[in-house]
C-alpha cells in the first residue's frame, strides 16, 4: 500500500512539473508575419472537481525578432463558473514561429491547434494544481 500511495505522489509531482508547449500549425508557410499584433479569444476548463470555466482574454504577441522568436502577454478574466475557477491569470510567455507553426513555451500544459492571419483554435490540458488537470477548448481571433 506504502508503495503504490508513493508511487501516486511521485507521478503527480511529475505531472506536474513536467514541461508541454502550445503548438499551432497553420497551412501557410508565410504565415509568420501575421502572428505580431494583438488578439482576443474565448474559452472554457473543465475539470471533475472545479466544474466548467468561461473565460475570455486578450495577448499581445511582439514582433519576431531574425531567428522568429517572440515574447506574448496573456490576460484572461473569468466569465462564469464556480468559485474554485480563478477570476484572473496573466502570464509573460515567449515562443518561435518558423514555417507556419507557433510554439509557444509553457510548463502550464498542452494545447495544439490551428490558426490562420485573423483566427484560430485549440484544444488540450491545462495544469490546475498538483497532478491536476482541465480540458480546456479556445478560441482567438486577431482584434481591430
């Protein structure tokens, strides 16, 4: 019993700490210089414990430097859910672009998806605490 309540902790410290991008392919290859600007989206976690999460959001990608890599800020407030769903995240990311597929760096989870110079999507896992984790569904799309 020890044995298996250990092995139980040890693969939910490693989920959580294990490292995951966000990749989205495009089906252009130039697609790359239409990733800089700002964007907004909508979205929603579901979890067995938390329930569902609305959120909405916003990011702002900078421009790609030589080697296509860039920083992005991410702010998303909840819209509905319970009271365990957090109302507020924000987070400093960086990722590349090279041949019409975004990376971005992230140990929060996985999202892959697709998107083109105005819009996109994506569906993954998101962590939400130790060896805990939300399907999550979004959708961006290019503001202005």
């Amino acid at each position: 019993m020890k044995r298996r309540l250990l092995g139980f902790i040890a693969a939910g410290l490693f989920a959580s700490v294990s490292h995951a991008d966000f990749i989205f392919h495009s089906n252009s290859s130039s697609v790359c210089a239409d990733v800089p600007g700002h964007w907004t989206g909508r979205g929603k976690a579901n979890n067995w414990l938390i329930g569902e999460c609305k959120y909405h959001g916003s990011g702002i990608i900078s421009a790609l430097d030589g080697a296509g890599h860039f920083k992005i800020e991410v702010s998303a407030d909840k819209d509905s859910g319970t009271s365990l769903c957090p109302k507020h995240a924000y987070e400093e990311l960086t990722g590349s672009c090279t041949n019409g597929v975004v990376t971005i760096k992230t140990q929060y989870g996985s999202l892959a998806g697709n998107f083109s110079r105005n819009a996109g999507d994506a569906k993954g896992t998101l962590s939400v605490g130790p060896g805990m984790s939300a399907d999550v569904v979004v959708r961006f799309e290019r503001a202005g």
